[in-house]
C-alpha cells in the first residue's frame, strides 16, 4: 500500500481483508512487526487522538514515530503558494514536508480546510499539493474534504456491533456546534456507510446540505453496494428504525466563505442537540456515535454519551486498531 488516502481508492474485499487484519492484531498484537520503521507525522490542525493513536499504533507494531507542527517548528512555516517571505516564517512548507518525508519510511499529513475557496476545498487543492511533495507511502489524517482514518474505523466499530450492512439504517445527522466546522468528517463517513450497503439518511436543517459532489459520490457507492441515501430535516421521519445515529456538525453550502454568515444561520438551530426523545421511533438499542471531541450540552446531552447507546469510546479505540492494519499493510514485511 503506497497510499491511504481515501477509502474509495479500494474495492470492498480489499477494506474487508484490512479490516480483518485489524481485528486479527487486535488479538494478537505482532510488537516486532515494524521494528526500525519511522512514521514522521505533519500535524498543520490539531490532533488529540489521530495523534496520540498513531504513536501507539507504531509502538505496538515496534516501530517509531515523530511529530511536526508549525507551533513546534522554531522558524515557522509558511503554506500560501507565491507568498514573499519578508514575514515572521523563515520555511516554506515546499521544502518542510520533503525532508520531514525523507526522515521517515512513511508519512502521515493533518491538513484542515482553509475555508477561502468551496471549490478548492471540495476538490481538496491544498492536501494534493502537499502529497505531491511526499515520496514515501502516505496517510491522510484529515483532509479539506476526506478522512479516511476515522471511517475505516467506524466501519469495524459497526461491525463489531454486528450492525447489518444491507438492510442497517444509518442516520447522519447535523448537530447544533458554535463553529463552522468541515466536511471531511461527514463526507468520509456518508461514503463508509453507504459503501457498506446501509440505508443511509442524512437528516439536517435547512440552509445545511451537504454539497452535492459528496452526495453523488455516496450514491454511486450506495447503488453498487445495494443501499439507499435519502435526506430530511424531520427527525421523526429520518429515526424511524434506525440502527444507529452519527451526528455531526458542518458548514452551510451557500454561506462557506462568509464566516459570521454560517455562524447566524446555525445560531437558529441551537436546538439540534440529540437528547433520549430522539430515539423514539428508533430501534431499541439504537446506538450513537461520534468521531470526538464532542461540547456536552451543546452536540448532545451527558444522558446519551454517558448511557450504554454511546459507543464513542469504543470509536476511538478503533482509531488505533484500524491504523496498526494501514500501517502493517504499509511498513510490513
């Protein structure tokens, strides 16, 4: 494997072979694995856990790592194209990242979208230059617009709850978050669902579609996998027999570059925030989950992430677990 970059780039039986791989070092760790291996990690967002969950994965496979960020570096790095640098940064991330990639066997980028351009973000311009530069195998921590990391482990945590592909309803809905946040979260998971067969609904306000790009990109998935995507600002409508509801926060569409615009549109939908009353027309053991970091209060209540409905912790071990198999399928011998 050369690059991990965005679950699409594989067909079903090759996600299933890692995810078995996965589940198989799960039991039976292989600690000299990726002895004298090196993983150089570039974080240009912040990380708690793709962070903390990478190192662990390599120390568990007996290889190592190293982590970059611009609020490490002493100089600075500067990312804009064309930019004279009479600023406060002294390096230019054209030549970081080649030598950051050339101290490790493989690398790991985190790059958010920068929000100036819909176009550029959806066509993820920023995380391409930047893997253009790499000449090692790659992972995507995070893109403008992708995230595979955490969908492939969401799909293990859907099939370690013995969740059905075909025939499963999967809810993804919107949430209430003070921020503008991106699309790479529900783009990834939206694609993950739907190619695992689901029924999937996309339940949002008004104002907050998700683009249309990354919904016919999640149709065509969901067509060849025997599934269905649907969308609905009815919550009773889009709960009915669910299986599980993913919630998270994005961007208005029609107001992504104006900022305080985005911020007034949400600020009228304070009340998506799920609670119990949400799971009323839902399967009784219905589950939510959640990539984190999650606002208590304000994305959903302390009643529902405490309850035996969350599975957010068991997500984010998977986190791990699934990138330990990305990692062996890369490094390994």
């Amino acid at each position: 494997m050369e690059r991990f970059n965005d679950l699409a780039d594989f067909s079903i039986d090759e996600l299933r072979a890692l995810l078995k791989l996965a589940g198989k070092l799960e039991r039976e760790p292989e600690p000299r694995a990726l002895q004298g291996k090196v993983l150089a990690l570039l974080f240009l967002s912040p990380s708690l856990r793709t962070l903390t969950s990478f190192q662990a994965a390599m120390v568990r496979l007996g290889g190592s790592s190293f982590v970059v960020s611009p609020e490490m570096s002493i100089h600075g790095l500067e990312s804009r194209s064309g930019i004279v640098m009479d600023g406060v940064a002294a390096e230019h991330i054209r030549e970081a990242v080649p030598v950051i990639a050339s101290y490790g066997h493989a690398m790991g980028i985190r790059a958010f979208a920068n929000r100036l351009s819909l176009d550029q973000d959806l066509a993820d311009r920023q995380f391409g230059e930047l893997a253009a530069l790499v000449d090692v195998p790659l992972i995507n921590m995070e893109s403008a617009i992708n995230h595979p990391c955490q969908s492939l482990a969401d799909w293990k945590t859907l099939d370690d709850l013995g969740i059905p592909g075909n025939g499963g309803r999967f809810v993804l809905s919107w949430v209430y978050h003070p921020k503008p946040l991106p699309f790479a979260v529900p783009a990834a998971v939206l694609h993950m669902a739907s190619m695992r067969g689901m029924n999937v609904v996309v339940l949002r306000p008004p104002g907050f579609e998700l683009p249309e790009s990354i919904m016919n990109k999640a149709r065509e998935a969901a067509q060849r996998a025997g599934g269905s995507i649907s969308e609905t600002p009815d919550r009773r409508e889009a709960m009915q027999g669910a299986h599980v509801i993913y919630a998270k926060s994005w961007s208005s569409v029609s107001q992504y570059e104006n900022r305080p615009g985005d911020e007034a549109l949400r600020r009228g939908f304070m009340k998506w925030c799920i609670d119990e009353p949400w799971f009323e027309n839902a399967q009784a053991d219905c589950k939510f989950m959640h990539c984190l970091p999650v606002r208590r209060g304000v994305e959903v209540d302390d009643g529902i992430l405490d309850s035996p409905r969350s599975v957010v912790i068991k997500e984010a071990r998977n986190r791990m677990v699934t990138q330990m198999a990305v990692l062996h399928q890369m490094l390994g011998r």
